[in-house]
C-alpha cells in the first residue's frame, strides 16, 4: 500500500526480505555493520604460502609500497628479510611458525583498515590510481585512492590466463591486463578521472593513438568510454604490488578468449514512394567472434545487456541513413536522420534564406527554376534533359544529415565526391551543392586515413646543386645484408660516392656498426685521399651517433643526414647500389658466397666508364688521367715532359673538366626536374598546420595508410618539415611526400 501511494513497483526475483546478510553496492551488510565485499581482498588473502625465497621476496617488496599505513611493519616483516638477500636459501628448517606467523599477519594488514578503505572517499579531489601488471600465470590490478590521509587500497584483483591468452605478446597482457582491471572496477571508475599505472612503457599512449595491433586497438576502443586522464610508466622494481597479484592470480581463467557483445545494427532509411520520402529501418544482428554459442544469455544483467533490440520500429526496407555505432561494449548510436519531406519542410520555415525566397515567389510567381508545392519549397533543374526535375531546396541545418547519410552510411560506403555528389544531385538541391559535398568529403577522417592515393605523391624535386671540386661531397651508405656470409665472412658493403665525379670507394665488411663505419672512412677514404667538406648519409644508427660525430667535428666534416624514410634524398650513393649489386649477381657462384671476391673489379669498371650524367670517367675527374686498363694495349714510346708544364697541363684540364662535369650535372638534373614535376602538386604548409602523416610500417592492407593529426612545428626547406604528433612531445622530420593536409569540416 504504501509503495503504491508513493507510485513504486518492485520485481520480486530481484528483492530480499529477512535475509541475516546481504551484498550490495561491493559491500557486504550483517548485523555486525558494514565491511568491504570478501572478492575485494580475496586477490590478497588466498595467496598461496611462499615455496621460494624469490616468492617471499617479492610478497615482502609488495607489502613495503604500503609500510607507511602498516604500523610497526619493520618489526612484523623482520622475519621474513632473510630471504630478501640476494642468495638467500628456503627451507622448511628457516620456514617456522615464525615466518608464517608474520606472513599471515602482513596479509591481514593489506586487507584491513586503516589501510584498506570501507568506502571510496567522495571527495573529488581524492584521485583514483589504478596499478596494473601482467605475468606469464595471469594478470593482477590494485585500485588505490589518493586521500587526504594517503594513499589508501579499495580493490585487489588477480585473474589467471587462459591458454590462449598466455600466447599473447608481452603488449597484448599488460593491455589486457589494464581492460579486465577497469571492466572489473567499472562502478568506481565510471565517470570519475583516474590514473593507470603500468611497467609497460609502449602502452602509455595507446588510449590516445591507434597501434599496428587490432586486438590492442580493440581493448582501446573499449575503453574509451572511461576517464583515462594519463597512462603512466612505472619501472618494475617500484611496481611491485602489482606485480605479486599477477604471478599469483586466484580468479579462474576465461573458457574463452573472451565475452563478445551480440549487438543488433540499426538501419533507418528514406525511400521515394509515391512522390513522398517514407521512413523505414532495418535490424540487423552482427557478431564479433567466428563461433557463438547457440543460447541466449540470461543471468545478471550485465549479460542481459549483451543484446540490444529495437521494439518500436516497423519491419525493414533495404536502404537505410542511421547507423548503431559499437564502441567497446556499450553502443553510441547516431541520431537517426529524418530527411522526409514533413521534416524539410519544418526545417525551411527555420531558415530566412528560404523564407525570403518564398515570399519573393509568393508576390511574383514567374521567378524563374523556383517554385511552391504544400509550403515547400523546390528549384527546378536541368539535368541535362528537356524536362526539368523538381527538388527541394535543402536548408542549411538540413545539409549535414544528408551528406552524412550518402557518404558516411556503410550502405553509401565512403566513396569520393563525385559518385557522391552523382548520388544527391537529383534528389536535392542548395546552393554550390558541388563543393559543399567535396569540402565534407575531403575533411572526412576515414577517407583521409584510409583511401589509397592515386595520383602522384606532392612535392616538387629539390636538385643538390652539385660541389666545386672532386671529394668535397660524399655519400654513404650500407649495402646488405646477404642471404649467407661470404667465405670472408663478409655480408655487407660500405660505399662512398663522390657528388661531382661519381667515383666509388666500396669495402666488403661482416658487420654494419658505428665502429666499422668509422674506421671504413678513415682509412679508406680520409688518411688515402684527405680531408672532406660535408659527408651525406641516412639516418640510420651506425651513422648518426657519437663516435662518427665526434670524428667528423674533429676533421672538420659537416655530417648531412637524409629525410627518414626517403632514400630519394640519398640518391647518389643509392643509385650505385642497385647497380653493382645487380653486376655482382651476374659473377658470382651458386653458392652465392664468393661474391666479395668481385667487388672491387666491379668497381673498378664503374669507376673507368663513362658516367652518363657527367659525360666523363669518374676515375678521369677525380685523378686527373684517364685510366689504363691492367689488360690493355700499351704502347712502347714514352714522352717525358717538364713537371712544370705537366702541373699546368693537368690543372688546366680540371678546370675544364670540372666545369664541363658541373654542367652536364645540371643539365641532366634540370630535365629530370621537369620530368618528375610533370602532373605533380606541390603542397606548402605553415607553422601550425594540422596534417595526416603517412604510416610507414603498415601491417595488413585492413591498417590505417595515415595516422594523426600532426601538427607542423618548423619548416626546414620547401619539401622538409618537423612534425609533432598532437597527443605526444615526440618530434620528427617528415618529407611532403609523406603528408597531406587535414581540412576542417564546416558542417
């Protein structure tokens, strides 16, 4: 009676009357009060007894994070430091009644007051932390509160792996170790900003930035419905209670690899019957996982939430605007989109362009391509027939729905702007209906990161103007490694390309470090032939580091490093490469490992024909002669001349054959220079930009092709820029190449 006066209804399977305990809200209510619920600290309390000195080690560094709430804790732990040596030995003779007694004892100090809270503190200033850990048995989480009297524990948790789950990658554990934690804390963490701490550096960003992993990408797009405010790194040695609940986990593992949503898709769409735009919707239902089992889940409700239908919507049709949106394990679902024509028309008595224009057709019934049927306004166009087609004249705040509905509908596909536009152009009409529909398609951020370009990359080519003189520029660069060393041992090969003359230095080697690129330079190229101006290489780790800095600033070399990721910037040294690399196929035996044993001769008749950039022999312009073959003919007259005119004569013709090198150099470059740009754009990007920046690494053809948004940091040249990511400090040099705009969408 009275919980009808106050207009209540109860559903009897879900209440409990005369009960001498109960569970509710994670607490547990007798007649001896409240207490936090027994699964809150069972991760602690069914730790197994210690079999090793390493386990009691790592029990006591957990218990030590929190001494300063345990009182007299150096005197209860004191039995068990002798196993917290770094030889220490475990016995049943050191393990007495004693070193349990505190073991015990310890235990019961992690899981009651005044360490473990009763309840969460309201204030909102008491932050929650989440500490989380993966181990080869299972995963474990403590959530912690920081509270004006300390950092206080709420919740243990520890679950095993499944057999499945202990295949994962190191990534994948401790990620789903931070999902299963916040899944399982979900009534204190819903709503409410909090921290995660992991020994896991990688994971830091991925609630911010898509990886190359979809199951990691999955857990995170799970998670996004919680407040993660930072994601922070915590070595292993200071992580230590976290990381005892994941060696020793107490929760039975998963049968599966994991519950997956049922979720029903819901399609809502306009079709054209008898001249008026009906409103219909489809369901459909969809799963995740390649098996399910055939019953429906029933139980608590958070497996009755498992299934979402709709009830008040009629049967389908196949076209359809709305679309139910699964994020993680809840679904979004975009507001359903009525574009019929009761819906325009309500929409154009909100808009005073339209408004304006009725009233003008109103007082003059003769203005032309417009007209008024029901109060509805429609341009009339020609389509490219006699008969012109009647469309409603969409207003502003209409235009959003529809070309989201005919581009961003799975059933529109994200296709580009013109089969979009070929899509709404007889349907309706608004003014510069054509670029609206490109400026939204091109600002879309799927299309941006996914579509394949099919035009040339941007980015006009950039000629090195070439050096003065012989051996002032060089450039460097690794060749290998081979399928199999070499009888030498040797896999690799060092080479150095002159930028005037295209003479070649090369060394076979087994190894590519820093140490063997620096001797390679020194002795081969800088003690035999001197000091030069500026080496040029990439950016890989056995040329930029400190020894070869430290050698080049002591001779007095500037060291230039191409773009990452672009050997286009290092394309002397990397031209040659593919060409002496074909020649050394070409003589060497079917073991392929003699191959080192023609290196040199491969060079030498590289280097004594005429390069046809330059127009001489690379030998020729870097010595001065012109190269006698080991083999050839020679003749027997010998004519001495004065060293003094020898001297002139030879300078005399590096003056002219430098000049005449230099020449032909920018002759070539500037037909190559014509030949790339031909059809090619060439974006110009300011500080402050925002850009899409292409993925290098990407992993299956399902992958993102751009990631971002970066944003431009400094322009270094008209192709080179330094990039930051928006939600990290790391920066980067990226090539024009590489990038494309990020345009804003106005609707």
């Amino acid at each position: 009676m009275i919980l009808d006066k106050a207009n209540l209804q109860l559903n009897p399977p879900k209440c409990s009357f005369a009960k001498p305990e109960m569970d509710y809200l994670d607490h547990t209510v007798n007649h001896d009060g409240i207490k936090p619920l027994q699964e809150n600290i069972d991760a602690i309390i069914n730790l197994p007894e210690p079999t090793t000195a390493k386990q009691v080690h790592s029990f006591v560094q957990a218990a030590n994070y929190y001494r300063t709430f345990i009182q007299d804790f150096g005197k209860i732990a004191a039995p068990l430091y002798k196993f917290t040596g770094k030889n220490a030995v475990f016995d049943q003779k050191r393990w007495g009644k004693k070193e349990k007694r505190a073991y015990d004892e310890l235990k019961k100090k992690l899981t009651t007051s005044p360490l473990l809270l009763h309840f969460p503190d309201p204030n909102p200033e008491s932050k929650f932390v989440l500490a989380t850990d993966a181990s080869g048995a299972g995963m474990g989480g403590i959530l912690r509160q920081i509270t004006p009297d300390g950092t206080k524990v709420i919740k243990y948790l520890s679950k095993k792996f499944n057999p499945a789950q202990q295949k994962y990658s190191t990534t994948e554990k401790e990620c789903i170790a931070i999902h299963f934690c916040v899944k399982q804390l979900k009534p204190y963490l819903w709503s409410h900003e909090f921290t995660v701490e992991t020994d896991h550096c990688p994971l830091c960003n991925f609630h911010r930035k898509a990886s190359n992993n979809s199951r990691v990408d999955r857990w995170s797009l799970d998670l996004s419905e919680y407040d993660i405010t930072e994601i922070k790194y915590k070595k292993g040695r200071c992580h230590c209670d976290a990381d005892l609940l994941s060696r020793y986990p107490y929760m039975q593992e998963d049968s599966e690899e994991g519950q997956q949503d049922i979720t029903t898709r819901r399609f809502k769409s306009t079709t054209k019957l008898a001249g008026q735009h009906q409103l219909s919707q489809v369901n459909a239902v969809t799963r995740s996982m390649t098996s399910l089992k055939n019953q429906v889940p029933t139980g608590d409700r958070d497996q009755k939430a498992r299934i979402r239908t709709t009830k008040d919507h009629p049967a389908p049709s196949l076209l359809s605007t709305g679309w139910s949106q699964k994020v993680g394990s809840d679904i979004k679902s975009i507001e359903l989109m009525d574009v019929r024509l009761a819906k325009i028309k309500e929409q154009q008595q909100n808009d005073k362009l339209i408004q304006e224009k009725i009233k003008q057709v109103n007082k003059n019934s003769a203005i032309p391509d417009l007209t008024i049927v029901d109060g509805i306004l429609y341009k009339l166009v020609n389509r490219g027939g006699i008969t012109k087609r009647k469309l409603p004249f969409i207003p502003t705040s209409t235009v959003q729905q529809i070309l989201s509905l005919n581009h961003d509908h799975p059933l529109s596909g994200h296709f580009g702007t013109r089969r979009t536009f070929n899509k709404i152009k007889d349907e309706y009409y608004w003014p510069q209906m054509f670029d609206t529909v490109q400026d939204y398609v091109r600002s879309c951020e799927k299309c941006a990161k996914f579509n394949v370009k099919r035009t040339k990359s941007p980015g006009f080519l950039q000629p090195v103007p070439p050096p003065e003189g012989v051996f002032e520029v060089l450039h460097m660069d690794f060749w290998g490694p081979t399928p199999v060393p070499s009888v030498q041992e040797n896999r690799y090969v060092l080479v150095f390309t002159d930028s005037l003359s295209k003479f070649v230095f090369a060394k076979a080697l087994p190894t590519n470090t820093a140490k063997v690129a620096a001797e390679t330079l020194m002795e081969n190229v800088i003690i035999p032939h001197g000091t030069i101006k500026c080496l040029a290489s990439d950016q890989g780790s056995h040329f930029n580091n400190e020894l070869l800095r430290t050698i080049t600033t002591l001779i007095g070399v500037k060291q230039s490093f191409s773009i990452p990721h672009h050997p286009q910037s290092n394309g002397q040294v990397e031209r040659f490469n593919a060409t002496f690399g074909a020649q050394l196929a070409k003589y060497q035996d079917g073991n392929i490992n003699d191959w080192d044993e023609y290196l040199q001769a491969v060079v030498s008749a590289y280097n004594s024909g005429i390069h046809s950039t330059t127009g001489f022999t690379p030998y020729e312009l870097a010595f001065g002669r012109k190269f006698v073959q080991p083999f050839g003919s020679t003749s027997t007259a010998i004519t001495m001349s004065r060293p003094h005119d020898y001297f002139e004569k030879v300078k005399r013709f590096r003056i002219v054959a430098n000049n005449a090198a230099r020449f032909n150099i920018q002759q070539q470059q500037k037909t190559s220079k014509q030949r790339y740009d031909k059809g090619r754009k060439h974006s110009v990007f300011a500080v402050g930009d925002l850009l899409w920046v292409k993925v290098i690494n990407q992993q299956s053809k399902l992958d993102a092709r751009y990631e971002g948004p970066y944003t431009i940091i400094e322009k270094l040249s008209e192709v080179k820029y330094l990039v930051k990511y928006n939600d990290a400090q790391h920066q980067q040099v990226k090539h024009i190449s590489d990038m494309i705009p990020l345009f804003q969408r106005q609707y």
